[in-house]
C-alpha cells in the first residue's frame, strides 16, 4: 500500500476572506512507518489528517492510492479498508460501553468479535484500560478515554493508522508507551500521528512534516511499489444490531416518556371508537328488535275525505313492497277494566322480538305486552286483560312480554290475524291504514305525493342516526387532532434524539460506513422504536377491552352489555390495532430517516476536530 498527496490546496472562506490552511502541498509516504506532522496551533494538522481520511476534500490536488485517484465514490470503501483514526478529543459514542466503543469500528471493517477479542485484551492490558472495559465514556479520564481510541483504532488492523495528538492527554510515562506502541503498530502499517511534543516525537522518528517551514514537498518513499497493485480484499461489515439496541436503552428515559404518553393516546382511540362502534351495534339491535318495525300508518291527505275505500287497500296489496294491508283497530272505542291504561300497537311476527318470557301469539285473543306494562300492572304471561265495548267483554290472554327500548308507555302489541273476527270487525276505522312492509323507504317514495306516511320506528332511527352520525364526527375530529399532534411530537422527539448523535454518525462514516447505511440503520432503529410503541400500546388497549369484558364493566357502569366493540375494516377485530402498529411503523421510520438526512447534511469535519 502506498499512499501519495499531490499538490494539495485547502482553504476556508470566510464571506470574502480565504484563509489557506495547506497550499500546495506534496506528500509521499512511505507503505509502512511512523510519520509524524509536527506545527503549531492551526497550521493545519489535524486539516491534513481528515483529508487523509477522507473526511475533508480538498480544494485542489489529488490523493493517490498504490496510484489510482482516490475518486469521491469509492471513499466510503477506502475509509472501511484503509482509515483508522484516533481522535484528538477522543470520539467515543456516549450510549456504547468501552468494550462496544471498541469494537464498533473493527466490525464495520468486517472482523468479527471472535477475531479481535484476543488483540483487544492485549491492547487494554498494555494500557491499563481493562478494568473500564464495561463503563460508559462519560465515566473515564480524558486520558483513560485517549488509550481507548488508540486501542479502538489498533484493532481496525488498517494499512492506515491516523493519529491527532494521541498523547496530549496523557502524562510521560503513558505517552512513552504509547509512542512505543504507534512504533511497533508502524513496523507493518504506515501510521501518521500529530504532535506538539517534539522532543518525544524525535525520539520515535525522524519522518516529520513541519506545517510550520514552508517545505510543500516531501518524499518518504523507501520503496518502489507497483503502479497498479490491487486494492485490498474488502471485507464485508458486521451488523451493527448492538448498536440500535444500545442506542434503545440509552435513551430509554425520553422513550418511555413518549410510550406512556402514546399508550394512553392508543387507549383513548381504541376506547372511543369502539364506544361509538358498540354503542352504533347496540342501537341498531335496539331497533331491529322493535316490534313496529315494519309498520307503516297511512292518511289520507285529503282533509274532506278522510276514509279509505276497498279500492285503496287493493291497489296497495297489489305493490309487491308491501306484505299485508288492512284497517286499524281502534281500541279507543272500548275500555280496558280496572282503570288499566294501555298504547294499543299492531305488529307481524318476526323472528327479532327481545323476548322476556313467552312466544308469540297463536291462540285467538292472545295479546304481547311490553315490560313496563308488565311491571306497572303486575301482569305475568298467562294472565287475562279485559276489554268492554259496547257492553261485551273481551278477554285478552297475555302470551309474551317483550322488551320494547324504543317505544315508550304501557304497551299492547296485537296481531289483528289473531283478534276474535266479531270485535275486529267492530274495531275497525276506515282513515286510517297499516301497511306492513320492510322497504320503508320505497313505499314512502311512492305513495309520500298521495298520502301521508307514518313510521314510528323509522323517526326514531333517524334521530339517532343523527345524533350518532354527529357523535361519529366529533369523536373522529377529536382522534384525529389528538393522534395528530402525539404523531407530530413523536417526530420531534425522535428527530432530536436523532441529531443529538451527529457525532457518532461521523465515527461511523469516517470508519467507512456510507451515508445510505446511516439512513437505514437510523431508519430501522426508528422503526423498532414504532413497532414496540404500537404493539405495546395495542396490547395495553386489548388488555383494557378484554378486561371490560371480562368484568362487564359497561354493563355494570354504563348498563349496555359489549359497548366496547372495535368496528372491523377489512382483517377482523384486529385491524385496527395492526393499523395503528403500521402508522406507528411508518411515521417513526419516516422521523428517523429524515433525522440522518439532516445530520448526513452537516459538516463532519468540524465535529471530529472539535471538542
Ligand atoms: P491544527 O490541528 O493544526 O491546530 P486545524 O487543522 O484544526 O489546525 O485548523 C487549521 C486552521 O483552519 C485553523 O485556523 C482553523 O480555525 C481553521 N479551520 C479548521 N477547520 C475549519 C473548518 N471546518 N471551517 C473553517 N475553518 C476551519
Ligand atoms: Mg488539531
């Protein structure tokens, strides 16, 4: 491996002003061996080193790799293979351990752990770090966390080892062995290293740059090496799993903080609309079970005329619409005994009745009572209600009590095919009609321009369908705002957390990792981060609807049994929640993404020469 610059120029514009940092400058390095960078205080050392690395381009010249161009495509390559790097203010990633600190960038550069382990003790053993193995950075020296750069850095086993003031940090005897250390590391690998120390430098090398003469060439070849020699086999990266993962825990304390808070908005959601949902469901049985159903009450229009004639009744038994015709029975006419006070509706049998006890008429004269009917007047099936007109007593024989929710009052529901043929003749009145039939709508569109058209039933399901249809409204606006605003926060959240690691994210790029590998890594942490706010949030809201269910707590609280029941879209009873777990998904994944492009964006250079 050899490594040239050539006729390299940098500078930094400030508005008008240039400031030129390196100008012109040609540099032949050796294929092995310690080269140090020597200068003062921004004369552009550590400049020099992050071209070298790649991190920084130049304005002009070119970097030459065993003498082929170093082109801006294969950088993240040659950054991966070629680059090591120990920092001046020694980068270590703050969520990771030492151990994970170390390790990270030789699995970028595709060894494995079982391949490094053994070196890395070594390293740690000569530095005296072995007992910090398992700390975070934020828990060592400054010097401590110098010797854990050079052993991060040694383990990369790359062609190319840069090092920025390695030993500023540390006291004589540290330095003098880490000095011995680059020398030994620099017997098979060409290692460059910055310092101010030149006194100690000199005693390791005699290959120095000095920023501070006006020398523009050097020339440290010691041999000829073949123009074209093949690069270096790649090797493939290791995942980097532990990194999520340690990123997960590490900011556990603002991901909780954003799980409790969206659990409680799933919670909220999933209750609400499944209350509108269950209490919708609820009604609709409500309403099938009413026992007016399919009835229709029709007038004339005409106020003169109020009768109707056979005529009519034939032309309306003709409409297939309309299952049966006939006259009223108008029980006004008589009383019921012992001051009992009776609605008198007539009904057809359907199989939907909310039956308390009893069946359905069968016997002449049999009667359906409703259950405050049953309750005011004490009356069981069986028993006999009496009925006089005209002087004659009927008697009605009770043969079911149902539940009737929708049509207020003590109720008498007859079915005039079982009333005794004599009184139904009597009870008769010729103005007004029932029509019997299940297509409300169609017989109101026909006959509404000619007579007037009742339905009992239908009034009430319009009026609660609006009430519901407005309960629907607000209940979805309320979500949808709510969801709205905890998904905007969420982003926040994780973008922040995102570009708080704009410095890890340099660490690993100048460690060869590439800028689409960064967007996905940090778009599949996001991800996770989505999937385990959505699953738990879904299991936490399942486990709140199984628990109502389980203790019919909206029966004994609210008195309607299943209230809480999810609507189904398109999957079953679970769609909603695997719903919600892909929104969860997807917007994370988005916050995550877009939180690596801003950092993809920034200037790394800066952030790894700075403190
Ligand atoms: P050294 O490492 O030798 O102390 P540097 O290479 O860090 O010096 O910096 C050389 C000069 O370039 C300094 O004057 C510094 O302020 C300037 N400089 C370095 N990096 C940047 C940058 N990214 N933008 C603008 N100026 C920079
Ligand atoms: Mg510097």
């Amino acid at each position: 491996m050899a490594l040239q610059l050539i006729k390299i120029t940098k500078f930094y514009q400030f508005g008008k002003n240039k400031q030129t940092v390196l100008n012109n400058l040609t540099i032949k390095f050796p294929s092995k061996g310690l080269i140090a960078i020597v200068g003062k205080s921004g004369s552009g050392k550590s400049t020099l080193l992050n071209i070298i690395a790649g991190v920084e381009k130049a304005n002009s010249g070119q970097i030459l790799i065993d003498g082929h161009e170093l082109e801006r495509e294969n950088i993240v390559q040659y950054q991966k293979d070629y680059i090591s790097y120990v920092y001046q203010f020694y980068n270590l990633i703050p969520s990771l351990t030492i151990k994970q600190n170390i390790i990270l960038p030789a699995l970028i550069k595709g060894y494995s752990y079982n391949d490094i382990e053994f070196k890395m003790m070594t390293y740690c053993n000569q530095l005296e770090i072995v007992h910090l193995l398992n700390n975070y950075p934020d828990q060592l020296s400054g010097g401590q966390k110098q010797r854990v750069g050079l052993v991060r850095a040694f383990l990369c086993q790359t062609p190319i080892l840069l090092a920025d003031e390695p030993t500023g940090a540390l006291n004589g005897i540290q330095s003098k062995e880490v000095m011995k250390l680059l020398k030994q590391y620099a017997k098979q690998h060409l290692v460059i290293v910055i310092s101010h120390n030149i006194s100690l430098i000199k005693k390791y090398t005699s290959q120095i740059i000095d920023l501070d003469q006006n020398i523009n060439y050097y020339d440290f070849k010691t041999s000829k090496y073949h123009k074209y020699s093949t690069y270096f086999l790649p090797r493939q990266s290791k995942r980097l799993f532990f990194y999520i993962k340690q990123q997960i825990k590490y900011q556990r304390n603002k991901l909780i903080m954003m799980f409790v808070s969206q659990i409680f908005i799933i919670i909220a959601f999933v209750l609400l609309l499944s209350a509108c949902n269950g209490g919708w469901l609820y009604l609709k049985n409500r309403f099938q079970s009413d026992p007016l159903k399919e009835i229709i009450e029709v007038y004339q229009n005409d106020y003169l005329n109020t009768m109707f004639k056979e005529d009519d009744i034939t032309k309306f038994k003709e409409n297939s619409l309309i299952d049966d015709v006939s006259f009223k029975l108008d029980f006004s006419q008589g009383v019921f005994k012992g001051n009992q006070n009776f609605e008198i509706y007539q009904i057809k049998n359907t199989k939907n009745f909310d039956y308390q006890s009893g069946h359905y008429p069968s016997k002449e004269n049999q009667i359906v009572i409703n259950q405050k009917a049953a309750k005011k007047y004490d009356l069981k099936v069986n028993d006999e209600i009496e009925y006089e007109l005209n002087g004659i007593s009927y008697s009605f024989s009770i043969s079911a009590i149902i539940n009737d929710y929708i049509n207020e009052g003590n109720n008498i529901y007859i079915d005039r095919n079982i009333i005794d043929e004599n009184l139904r003749q009597q009870l008769e009145t010729k103005d007004v009609l029932i029509l019997i039939s299940s297509k409300y709508k169609q017989v109101l569109d026909k006959y509404q321009d000619d007579f007037l058209l009742v339905s009992y039933h239908q009034e009430y399901v319009d009026s609660y369908q609006m009430l519901f249809d407005l309960a629907y409204i607000v209940v979805i606006i309320f979500i949808s705002v709510s969801f709205f605003i905890s998904i905007i926060l969420i982003s926040i959240i994780l973008k922040t957390i995102f570009i708080e690691r704009k410095k890890d994210t340099c660490i690993l790029q100048v460690n060869g990792i590439s800028k689409l590998r960064i967007v996905s890594l940090f778009g599949f942490e996001a991800m996770l981060i989505g999937m385990i706010i959505g699953i738990v949030g879904s299991v936490v809201a399942f486990g709140t609807l199984f628990l109502i269910s389980l203790f019919d707590l909206d029966k004994n609280i609210i008195g309607i049994n299943n209230l809480f029941v999810l609507p189904r879209y398109f999957l079953g009873s679970f769609d909603l929640f695997i719903l919600l777990i892909f929104i969860y998904i997807i917007i994370c994944w988005i916050s995550g993404v877009h939180g690596a492009l801003i950092i993809n964006k920034m200037d790394g250079s800066i952030l790894l020469k700075e403190n």
